[in-house]
C-alpha cells in the first residue's frame, strides 16, 4: 500500500471516530479492526470467519493443484458458454484455463474470459437501465441520472487493462506452502486483459455535481443480493473508492473489445478500477453514492483485507492494487516429447507497474533464462512472453516464470500467508512429463 493510500485510509478512520462517517452494513467490531489496522489502537479481536463463499480451501482443479477433476462447463447464473476446454467451473464462478489463453492476442476474447459472480448474473435492459448518481457529497440535493445514451454521448475513452480477482492464485497457498486458506480455490486463471471503451468517472461525476467535500465515492451493483451460507443479507455489491482513484483512471465501461459489455461481464455498463483486486470494479453498476463521509461495506471490512499471524491483529488496510504473477499457457502435468525443442510461452502481469523482464527456469529454478517479450510493458497491461526449450531426456520437470516490474519488485519464492488467500505472488511451480 502506498504511503499516499495509507493516509487516506488512516484519514477516513479518524473521520469514523468523530461521528462524521457513515458505516454502511458494518459492525462495529469491524471497524476497530480497520482502527488496529491504521494504528489508531492497540488492540482488536480476531477476524471473524468468512462468509459462506469461504467454505475452506480444497485441493485445486486440473490447471493448478493435483486431487480434483474436471467438472461439467456448466455454472449456475452465468450466461455464456462455459465449453470444458477453456474452463474450469468453480460454484458461481468460471475459471480461464491458462492454455487457452495461447494465441488468443493481448486481449482476452469475451467468450474466454474468467467469470466472477457472487450470486448469478442478472439479464438487463440497456434501454431501460438508468444509473443513479447520488449523495451528500454533490452540490445538488437530486440524484442525477444518466441513460446508455447519455453516457455514449460524452468524451469517450478506451484503455487497456486487466480485471483479476484478489484471490487468484489462492490455491498455491496450500499446494505449494501448505497453508489452509478460505474461498474458491483458483490457480492463475481468474484473470483476464480486455480493451475497453466507455466514459471517465470523473466525467459523469463532474456532471452529476460532485463537490469539494466529496470523499468516498461507492458504485452499487444490481445483481441479487449476496446472503452468506447462515442466511446474513450484505446487501448488494458495493465498495467505495477515495475519491481521488475516482478521479483519475476510473472508467464506466459499456464496451469490451469493440462490441457491448456482455451479460456475464457487466451489461450494459460495469466500473473498471485499473490495476486494482477485481472487486473494485463492480459489474452490473446502477447506483453510485458520492458522500461526504468516509464509507465503508463488507467488501472493504470483512473481505478483501489481509488477516492472519503475519498481519495487523486486526487486519490489513483495504486492499488496492493488484499484485505481480506469471503463467505459462500450457495445461497442468502436460506431457511433452523428449528431445524436442518447443516453445513455451505466458504472460506476466502487475498491479504496481509495467513489467520489463520476465526470466524462466525449466530445472526447477537451479538456472534462470531470460523470456522474449512479445509486448510494450504497459501499465494495467499484460506482457505476453516466449522462451525455447528441448527437454534432453523423458521425465518429471518443473518449470518456473518470475516477472520483475517497473517499481523494481520480482516475484519471491514464496507469499506471506493470509487465511482468506489474497494476492498470491509467489513464483508459480509448473509440472510438466517428458515422454
């Protein structure tokens, strides 16, 4: 977390302990968690468990950790296609084979791309659908509503960007460390790149009034509302973002590679957060409170923060920005001809900066090479990568692939462990046969 994000987040604690922040659906024993965590007090409780979409960590699927099998391509309340070679059904959720993604381009097709849902995902009229901007952070007293149209009707911008779930990778926590996480076990595949096109938040917030008191702005979604495993309704999807990430690279996005967003992926206009854990960026957006007070939601208190013995007693700070991974675009255990040289190829991605180098080890991380890049590193971006090798002789191997971005970070060999799984950087270790 930067030091600027720290003080924003230190800042709208204070604003809490003076009565001048609003709590939406929070306790308050999780707010003196978000209070230990900023250093305003000494001490907090533990972490209460996680809700009932954290039902334990069980041994990963067929692209990431050995001990499951393949599961029919078929999700309840995803729309699209889920074809079994390109998936991996996870409850509610889909997961991209990492292979699938070989050859496809910078951008991840609509039709491969992961699916994340906390409940099912709803089938909106973009001619009906109105957003709602609203709050005692505007200038106006009147919500400000926008249609499709409106919005098609202001400056439009396109970007680059990947959306990954905090959790990708969760997985590894127990195949490769040991350790027992909470939540849907991905491997690397819960991510996805795309272009883009839609509006500036700052934009529509500009139009809508937003005033100089102005805060914490937090998108709502309109899927159903997310009731955990021992019936707790937390409402609808909502996160608040500072202000000032509201301001700068935000996009209400109606658009995904050239054609309108489809149903599973946030029609007809999702929030797109560049660069930070997926739930920032929430789909199916119909609703945007803009207040005057620090705001706070399940999604920023209970979820999406780090706990556990290497952490604050009570919990990290909110989590931002995504972290630093690398996967090959090859199946799990694949089996390859000995003596014969292939190419293997991946792509590597960060959250703090662009990557610049990406290296790769076929012996188990005894020898590092350095990989082609086949892109510009960009920020938010993805770079694909290409590295030859020849297997001298049948057997086990193991491949690896660390990336090292523009802030000068390279993945570590391991990830300091937390019990709901987040931010997974550690460099991954690829099984492969050589027959």
């Amino acid at each position: 977390m930067s030091p600027s994000e720290l003080a924003y987040d230190r800042r709208r604690l204070r604003q809490w302990l003076a009565g001048d922040a609003r709590a939406d659906g929070v306790a308050r024993r999780d707010m003196l968690r978000l209070l230990a965590a900023a250093g305003l007090t000494a001490a907090a409780p533990a972490a209460l468990a996680s809700p009932a979409a954290a039902a334990g960590a069980a041994p990963a699927a067929v692209d990431g950790t050995a001990g499951s099998t393949r599961v029919a391509a078929s999700a309840p309340g995803i729309v699209k296609p889920l074809p079994e070679e390109w998936f991996t059904v996870r409850g509610t959720n889909a997961e991209t084979r990492f292979a699938a993604l070989a050859g496809t381009g910078l951008h991840t097709p609509a039709e491969r791309f992961f699916v994340r849902n906390h409940t099912s995902t709803p089938v909106l009229d973009a001619d009906s659908w109105t957003l709602t901007v609203r709050g005692d952070g505007l200038h106006r007293a009147k919500p400000a509503e926008f249609t499709l149209d409106d919005l098609k009707r202001l400056p439009v911008t396109t970007r680059t960007a990947f959306v990954e779930c905090a959790g990708n990778g969760r997985s590894f926590f127990t195949s490769q460390q040991g350790q027992a996480v909470t939540g849907t076990a991905w491997t690397l595949g819960a991510v996805g790149t795309a272009e883009w096109r839609g509006v500036r938040l700052a934009e529509v917030l500009r139009r809508a009034g937003l005033s100089h008191r102005a805060v914490d702005v937090m998108p709502v979604g309109l899927d159903a509302e997310y009731v955990t495993a021992d019936g707790t309704n937390l409402g609808h999807v909502r996160r608040p973002l500072p202000v000032s990430k509201a301001l700068d690279d935000v996009l209400l996005a109606y658009e995904m590679n050239g054609e309108p967003l489809p149903p599973d992926h946030g029609h007809p206009v999702r929030v797109l957060v560049p660069s930070w854990v997926g739930i920032a960026s929430v789909k199916w957006v119909g609703d945007i409170e803009v207040s005057a007070r620090p705001l706070y939601s399940p999604w920023n208190t209970d979820f999406y923060r780090l706990f556990g013995d290497a952490h604050p007693a009570g919990g990290s700070a909110p989590l931002t920005r995504q972290t630093l991974k690398s996967a090959f675009e090859l199946p799990w255990e694949a089996s390859v001809p000995a003596g014969v040289e292939r190419r293997l190829t991946g792509r590597s991605w960060s959250g703090a900066g662009a990557v610049t180098r990406v290296e790769v080890s076929t012996d188990g991380g005894a020898r590092w090479h350095p990989a082609r890049l086949h892109d510009t590193p960009r920020r938010a971006s993805w770079v694909r990568w290409s590295a030859d090798w020849r297997p001298a002789a049948p057997g086990p191997y193991t491949l690896l692939a660390r990336a090292t971005d523009t802030t000068g970070r390279t993945q570590p060999d391991t990830t300091v462990p937390n019990t709901q799984g987040y931010l997974f950087d550690a460099v991954v270790r690829h099984p492969v046969t050589a027959v």
